[in-house]
C-alpha cells in the first residue's frame, strides 16, 4: 500500500508535457530536423540503403531536381515528348 502511495505521489509531481505549437522543435517544418528516408538499390529487388538528411537538405535536393530537369542532352522535349525537335 505505500509503494502504491510513494508512485502516486511521483505521478502527481512530475510535470506533463506541455503542448505548445509555437515550440521551434515541434513545428512541422523545422529546417534543421533529420529526416531518413530508404531507397531501394538500382538493379536489386532487396537491396536498400537508407539516406538521412535534414529537411533544409532534402528540400534543396528536390529543388534542385526540379530547376535541372529537361537539362540534359534532349532537354526542353517536353512539349513534343521526342528527342531531335520533330
């Protein structure tokens, strides 16, 4: 009975957690968070690897893609949907 009275009483005491959304650390787009993601190995039906990188890095990365695409030796072919302009 007084160990049941010394965990309720620790209960009592110890603080809960506050929820506050304006925390930096809880926000959902926190640049400095890590965020991993697993790809699958080209040319392996099991083979993966797992990638981690912060939101900033990640976010740069898929921007980058998007800037450089239809940069390549038949870039601008999405109009016409063929390489060589006809």
């Amino acid at each position: 009975m007084l160990l049941a009275g010394t965990v309720q009483v620790q209960a009592q005491t110890t603080p809960a957690p506050q929820d506050n959304p304006d925390a930096p650390e809880r926000t959902a787009d926190n640049e400095d968070r890590i965020v991993c993601k697993r790809f699958q190995k080209i040319g392996s039906l099991v083979a993966s690897y797992k990638t981690c990188k912060t939101v900033r890095e990640w976010r740069r990365e898929r921007d980058n893609i998007r800037t450089n695409r239809g940069g390549g030796a038949c870039g601008g072919t999405a109009e016409t949907g063929m390489c060589g302009g006809s």
